[in-house]
C-alpha cells in the first residue's frame, strides 16, 4: 500500500515524467510492478484529463529504453551479469531460468510472448542480451509486447477507475491474454512466408 500511494503522489507531482521515469525503471528491472504502476497511470490520467495515448506512447518508449539497458547489460556482460544478479539475489534464479527456458522454447518470438509472463518477463531483455539476439528482432519483439502489456494494464486504469480490485481479479486470469498473442504469433507465422523474413529476424 505503501508503494502504491508513493506512485500515486509521484504521478500526481510529475506527470507524464513520472510515467517515463517509472516505466523505464520496471523494464530495467527495479522492483517497480507494472501491474501496479500502469493501472495507477490510467486511474490518474483519466481523472486528471491526461490523454490515454500520450500515457501509453511514453509508457512504451521508456519501457523499450529499459529493456534496451538490460539488452545491453546482458550482450556486453553476459553470463558474469547473470551470475552477479544471482549471487545478489538468489531469489531471482528462478525468473531467469524461466527466461532462458522461453527463449529456448520460442525463440525470437519469446521476447514478445513473455511481456505478459510474471516470471519470464522480468530478466527477459537482459538474458536476449547474455545469448546475443540479434539488435533489431529484439526491439521489434519488444515493442510489440510492450505496447500489448501496457495498453492493457493502462486501460484497465481508464475503464475501472479506483476499483483496484476489479482489476487485480483480471489480471490473475490474464493468461487468456497469453494464450491469445500466442495464437495470433502462430498465425502470422504461418500465413507471411517465413523464409523472406526468417534470415532478417533470427
């Protein structure tokens, strides 16, 4: 509750900057939850006449910029950065190990796929880094999961106002969600020709 009114005063001071600023912090890995963070801005922005695609547009730029840091942490550092955030926390083993195993499951396609996963998506964009995806396919990947988690989070904030929850309950079932962005990833691999973009994008 404590953290919960923190950001609720910090977004109310700042702003948008307070949007960027805290998004960008989730997506770097700062103990900073999304699920709390985004509701809250839609919530906010909807009382306060702040537009629903000026939150989301800054919400998704400071999120590819934190994935981005951690992309870079991971490519240039490696596993001696995972086994440091380890050693540090060994309660984060298990979020990386998730990591590791949705990119060995699904590839490229895991970095869009885990933006919706709690364990996987946390370690995701630094554990992309460690196995060296290639630059472009992970901020492609990024963004599209990036943009789907946040608009979802931020709109359940404009629709459901301060019944926060109401929205916790929809995001226990989100896995739906999941289960849908998968299907649509199947599909689209199944119907674009993969072999003109399989080189570009691996």
């Amino acid at each position: 509750m404590a953290l919960e009114e923190f950001i609720r005063g910090f977004i109310l001071d700042y702003g948008v900057i307070s949007v960027f600023i805290l998004v960008l912090l989730e997506y770097a890995s700062f103990p900073m939850p999304s699920e709390v963070v985004l509701p809250l801005m839609g919530i906010i922005g909807a009382m306060n006449g702040i537009g629903y695609f000026k939150i989301l547009i800054v919400s998704v730029i400071a999120g590819i910029v934190g994935s981005t840091i951690n992309y870079l942490l991971g490519y240039y550092f490696g596993d001696r950065a995972i086994s440091y955030i380890e050693r540090r926390f060994p309660k984060t083993r298990k979020s990386i190990n998730a990591s590791y195993n949705w990119l060995n499951k699904y590839n490229n396609f895991a970095v869009l796929i885990s933006r919706v996963i709690p364990l996987a998506r946390t370690f995701i964009s630094i554990v992309a880094g460690t196995v060296r995806m290639k630059p472009v396919p992970f901020v492609l990947y990024s963004s599209i999961g990036i943009t789907v988690w946040n608009a979802i989070l931020i709109t359940l904030g404009f629709i459901f106002g301060d019944n926060t929850e109401i929205i916790g309950a929809l995001l226990k079932k989100y896995s739906i969600i999941v289960m849908i962005i998968i299907l649509i990833v199947v599909i689209i691999k199944v119907v674009i020709n993969k072999d003109k973009i399989k080189s570009y994008l691996k």
